[in-house]
C-alpha cells in the first residue's frame, strides 16, 4: 500500500466534497466514573518471554509517572504498561453484571473524552482519555506531570463519555468505534476521490495481530501487534511506535470483532507497551474501518493524540528493540530485493493536479 506525505493547506489538492458531515448533534453525553486502581500483581511474578527468558517487570495499572501519551512504547524495561492513570469501576451491580459498572466505563469512555478529578488532592483537574486495555479492562487518561506526581491509588475520576454511534452520514461503508467527535475533528479525515484520507504515523500487516484477534469486545478491548520478528518490525518501522499513535492496520477488520479481512482497514490508537510474551505487544484500541475503497492512510508523523491536543512534544522516533528481542540476531530475517519491493510500505510525496 502506497503510503503519502501528508502536507497541510498548499501541498494538497482540495478536497472534493465540503467538510467531513457526522450526527454529532444526535450523540447523548453521560457521565461515568471510576477510581485510579493499583498496578496489577501475579501469583507468580515472572513472564516468560518470547525467548524463554523469565522477567520480573512493570505491568498494567496505577499512575505511570514518567510515562505518557507521546513517548515510545518500544524497548522499556516494562510489560502492557499504561501510560498516565489507570482506571476501573470497582462498585457492585444489583440485577445486572458483577462488573455492570466497570463495563459500563469501559463501553461509554471515548478516546478524546474529557476527565476530572472528583476526589482527593488533585480533586478539580482535568485530564485526556487515550486509550482502553481489555483484559484487565482499564481505561487509561492522560493528566500533566505535576497532576501525576500529585495523585493518588484510589483518586476517583469522572469522564464526560460521548461518542458512542458517531456516524458518517456520507460514508455509510465506514464504522466509527471509542472515537469522540472531538479527537475526530481535530484528526480531520479529509474527503477526497470519493473516499477519506486519514493520517497515520505507521502500517500494520494484519499477519501480526496478536492476543485479542477473534474477539468481538471492540468497544471494550484492544489488540495487540506482535515485535518478535526483527525484519517485519523493521520493514515497517513498528520499532519507533509511541503511546498515543494513530496507526493504520492493513488487511483487518474490526466491525464485528477483530479479524482478519484483505480489503479492509482498521484505524487506531496505541494504548499500551509492547510486551515480552508470545501473542503480545502494543496494544491497538479501534476507532475506524471500512473497505480499502473508502480508506487511505496518509502519513503524518505528528499523528498522535498528544500532538493533536498538544498537550505534550513528541519523543523523537529512534528505533528500539524490545526487552524479549535483544537476545536474537540481528541478522535473524533476510528478504531478496524482490520480495522487499512487494511488501514494504513505500513513503512519497502526494502529488497534486
């Protein structure tokens, strides 16, 4: 798939529909709430890596302080870990689910939702929602360093949830998951040839979808792309991944569930750390898919919520090897020229007229 350069104003033609039409003005807003819970911790603490070495690292929950939407997700001494705060509905449900509440949270919280502070030292600022991990059913917010320094295990955070049905009324092929109108409007899919450019910062081959493939919580999950093969994790520049990238997955579909589909895209945003375990990595929450007809990635390498909002500066793309894939080769993956010209994501500039 041809990936383009993304240029705004003058370098791009103009688009060849007025702006992108959405039934924001239909969508109910509601309030859910949960408490930022403690990091999450195994009978036994070790995780056997991809390469049969056994860790003991930093995994899912609680307030990462030093990590957050913008930096690299690659190579840290760490396991699914979540950037900012962690939270999780930990009340009771009479007559529903044991968990109704926590599923509730899980279900309505948007990727772009405003957070707050209802209780504790920080009680009154206000934080990003960036992302959702299933599983251990999280949903994660991004507050400023001194917010982070200041809060607390069992800080109770509400969220503004708006965005579940947002629609294209013109793209009707297009289905729209965990995104709010505002992340929508300020990622800004411009209209043109009959189809939406939307900007990207990496392609996934749909081959590495790992743990959460098949399921069909994609309100409520995410999936995870696997690093271990050092010439695919090249080829596609996944080693420079960041928390907070708007990614483009080629040959998926996520409309009833993650699967597997050529002809289909799935866009979305990474929530978490890549990881050391078979089947695992970083952690793809979806927010758009449709037919390859309809979608076109276009690359911006400022395509990340932390940009978007600017609410950060981005850490700079280097590579990084991950924990698990130190210990290989790096000569492990050879690819003729050939078979490379067929299956790299090639960058060029959009040409205009």
């Amino acid at each position: 798939m041809l990936l383009v350069q993304h240029r705004r104003a003058r370098g791009l033609s103009r688009p060849t529909a007025g702006p992108l039409r959405t039934n924001a003005a239909d969508l109910v807003m509601q309030a859910v709430i949960g408490e930022i819970g403690s990091p999450i911790g195994r009978t036994n603490p070790y995780r056997i890596g991809n390469d049969g070495v056994p860790r003991i690292l930093p995994g899912p929950g609680g307030i990462s302080i030093n990590r957050r939407i913008g930096d690299r997700c690659v190579g840290l001494a760490a396991d699914h870990v979540e950037p900012g705060v962690s939270l999780r509905n930990h009340q009771r449900n009479v007559g529903g689910a044991p968990d109704g509440p926590n599923l509730a949270l899980m279900t309505s919280a948007c990727i772009g939702n405003l957070a707050r502070v209802m209780t504790g030292h920080c009680r009154g600022a206000t934080g990003l929602v960036t992302a959702k991990h299933g599983g251990v059913n999280h949903v994660l917010v991004d507050f400023d360093d001194r917010t982070l320094a200041q809060l607390s295990i069992g800080d109770r955070v509400q969220i503004y949830a708006c965005g579940l049905g947002l629609a294209l009324p013109d793209f009707p092929e297009i289905t729209l998951y965990n995104c709010s109108p505002g992340l929508l409007r300020r990622w800004d899919p411009t209209p043109r040839g009959g189809g939406l450019e939307v900007r990207v910062t990496h392609l996934v081959p749909a081959e590495i979808l790992g743990s959460g493939r098949g399921q069909n919580t994609v309100s409520r999950a995410d999936f995870d792309i696997e690093l271990f093969d050092p010439g695919v994790r090249r080829r596609y520049g996944l080693d420079t991944l960041r928390f907070g990238d708007l990614v483009c997955v080629e040959g998926a579909d996520s409309r009833f569930g993650f699967s597997v589909r050529h002809g289909h895209l799935i866009f979305g945003i990474i929530a978490h750390s890549d990881s050391t375990v078979s089947g695992h990595g970083p952690g793809i929450v979806a927010l758009m898919t449709g037919p390859v007809s309809r979608l076109r990635p276009i690359y911006d390498s400022n395509a990340n919520i932390a940009a978007l909002y600017q609410r950060r500066r981005l850490a700079s793309p280097r590579r990084r090897v991950p924990v698990a894939g130190r210990a290989l080769p790096s000569s492990a993956y050879v690819h003729s020229r050939s078979l490379r010209t067929l299956d790299t994501p090639r960058f060029a500039r959009h040409r205009t007229g």
